[in-house]
C-alpha cells in the first residue's frame, strides 16, 4: 500500500473518494488528488491511475481472480479478500506441520 500512499492515491483504496453521481453544471477547475470534490471525468481518470498501480505491482491479477471491470476499491477489496484466504491456509497448513 505504501505506493499508493506514495502517488496520492491510497483514498481510492479506502473508499474516502466516491465516483460523484452527476457531472456539475460548470467546468471544475483541476482537483488535487485527495479532493473530496472531483468532477465525473477526473474521478474515472484517477480511478483508473489507481487500477494501473494495483495491476502493475501484480505479476498476474488474472489468475487471481481480480477484476478489473470494477472501482479501484472493489479491485482492492478483492486483493484482501484473496490475501486473508491464503493467509488463513497458509496458518493451517503451518499448524497441520507442527
């Protein structure tokens, strides 16, 4: 997670930053990255960033399961999700070893 905190991305992960229902009326001037106020098109740009971070530090999200049709954090939730799954084998195969 530290390269997203890095890149400034790491509120697309938590779920700090929702995709906005509606496009404002008049042109938004550009946001910072931890913006709680972004325009629809800068939110889907920023979430794809994010995506792209997460897949690049992946050798291969595919074969994990990870969907990438999905928010940035709904790809993250599922690298948890996946991650405390092999995590809880992982602790039972240890245990069954000793």
């Amino acid at each position: 997670m530290s390269i997203t905190v890095l890149k400034g991305v790491s509120s697309y992960l938590d779920d700090t930053i929702n995709k906005p229902t509606k496009s404002p009326t008049e042109q938004l001037p550009k946001t910072p990255w931890n913006s709680l106020n972004l325009s629809k098109d800068e939110w889907k740009t920023r979430n794809a960033w994010t995506k792209i971070l997460l897949t690049f530090n992946t050798r291969n999200p595919v074969g994990l399961g990870i969907n990438m049709n999905r928010t940035a954090v709904d790809v993250w939730k599922t690298y948890k999700s996946g991650y405390e799954t092999a995590s809880d084998m992982m602790r039972q195969n240890a245990e069954q070893e000793l």
